[in-house]
C-alpha cells in the first residue's frame, strides 16, 4: 500500500495511506499531489504539505470567512487572496455581500479543485458577485484601486509562492485597502510549535492595524492538528464584537453552517496560559 508522508518538524511527521492516486504533476509554482484515502475522502497536497480535504476543509474555511464578516456586519466588498479552492469563496457568498474578488496565482489550484473538490466550491466561481483575477497577490494589492470593507489571505505557508504574503509591505498594503472599520484574516501556521512566528506576524500587523488577535481552529489533517489564525483590525473589540451582537448578525446562517457559530467565535480566541504568555496578544489598543 502506498503511503503519503508529511513532514513538518524535525522528529515529528504524519503519513496517509493512498487508496488512489488522482492527480499528480507540476504546475508553474509548484507540485501538487491529489488522492483518494480512506478516512479523509480527496486529499491535495502542495509542494508535499497537505492543504485540503473533503472531510475536515469546512472548518478552516468557515472561520476564515464568518469571524471576520460576522464582527463586521455589514460588509459589501471582500478581498480573498489565494484560496484557489473556492471554500472560503463559497463561505463568504453566504453573506449578502456586493462583490468577492479572488486573487489566484496559479490557475491549476482552481480547475483542479473544481474536479476533484466540486463541493468545497459548490458552484461558487460562477457566482455574478465573484471577480476572479489570476495574477500575483502581492501585485494586485500594490496597485488595486479599490478599497474592501475585509481582506482574508488564504494562503499556503510563508515559503514558495505564499512567502511574499507575509511580509511587512505586503501587510502595509493590505491596510491601504480597507475602509474605516475593515478587518483582515489571514492564517499562520501551527500555534503549539511555532509560537515564536506567530508572535511575530502579530507584532508586524499590530504596526499597521489597532489590533491583531490570534484564534484557533482544529483542522485534523494539519500535522499538528489546530491552525492558528490571525485577525487584525482598529480595535479587539471589532474582532470579537459582544455575543449578542454575533447572534443577531448569525441568525440568518444559522442552519447553513457545521463549525463556526457565535460561541465558537468567541472561544477561539481563548488561548491557553503557555501560547498567552508566548504571543503578543496584548499590543493592540483595546
């Protein structure tokens, strides 16, 4: 029996067997591996690390998209860069929102995902609120000329084609782009072994924005297990607004959603005592 191998840490990996091999090739930027496993349903990895499954991708893409639309409210225009998927697409078009553009940098990514992930998507591209614009991230912020009430980066880790969405300019720009009140999310990484780089992207956004917050997610086929996320806006407040306040904004999808909720929301940026004292939480003005 075949078996797919992800290392992440020195001593530390995870393996999924391989039912069935998909799809296997290369595109412009980067190598990409799709298969069928037992448990997981269709699997697709990105330069060897895996990024999508049909069992547990709702969760990530669910948080992504509804902790930063619900504690806005009253959003109309939204930026995804990257998420070639299409969930978060689909997550955000569950909102009554104007207009969703996608910045992809590798069309693949998406035809792709069409294929052999047609429910993460479910028809989303085809929506008439959606721009697709297949073209670098970085490019597309520097020069837009429009401005967005949110900014979600669903990216793939700082390294290959997803390293320059991490950089201070690239955050700089992001900000350019929001209306007063607009918030940005953006994923980064594992928490439990990478505190130290989660501190500082909090420390990077927290020059740009009034508050940048970390929040949790439990995404089982990461190789830790949970996925840190990050949230950044003019105050901490505007990222997790009061629970009634989220009820009345959730109601509408309360029966349309299997993860995020009001509670969860707000649980997620519980961190336990040890990430607490290892990450900034607390630069932000309040």
């Amino acid at each position: 029996m075949t078996v797919f191998h992800e290392t992440m840490d020195q001593g530390h990996a995870q393996a999924l067997t391989v039912e069935k091999t998909l799809y296997q090739g290369r595109t412009a930027y980067q190598d990409v591996l799709i298969f069928r496993n037992e448990t997981f349903g269709n699997v697709m990895a990105l330069d060897g690390v895996v990024q999508l499954t049909d069992l547990d991708n709702h969760v990530y893409h669910e948080m992504m998209a509804h902790v930063p639309l619900t504690a806005h409210g009253m959003v109309k225009d939204v930026l995804i860069v990257g998420g070639g998927d299409g969930g978060v697409l689909k997550e955000i078009l569950k909102h009554p929102v104007d207009r969703a553009v996608l910045v992809e940098i590798d069309p693949q990514v998406i035809e792709l995902s069409k294929r052999y992930f047609p429910t993460v998507s479910a028809g989303s591209f085809e929506d008439s609120r959606v721009s697709v614009r297949l073209e670098d991230g970085l490019e597309y912020v520097a020069n837009a000329d429009r401005q967005f009430d949110v900014v979600i980066i669903d990216s793939t880790d700082p390294v290959g084609p997803g390293e320059a969405l991490f950089s201070d300019a690239f955050y700089a720009s992001c900000r350019a782009l929001l209306r007063a009140g607009g918030l940005l999310v953006l994923q980064s990484g594992t928490p439990f072994f990478r505190p130290i780089e989660l501190d500082r992207i909090c420390r990077q956004l927290a020059t740009h924005f009034g508050a940048a917050k970390p929040f949790l997610a439990p995404v089982p086929t990461y190789a830790h297990g949970q996925l840190a996320l990050i949230a950044a806006g003019p105050s901490a407040i505007a990222l997790y607004p009061a629970l009634a306040t989220l009820d009345e904004r959730f109601a509408p999808l309360s029966d349309k959603l299997r993860y995020y909720s009001p509670q969860i929301h707000h649980a997620a940026f519980t961190l336990a005592p040890a990430l607490q004292n290892s990450v900034a939480v607390d630069n932000a003005a309040q």
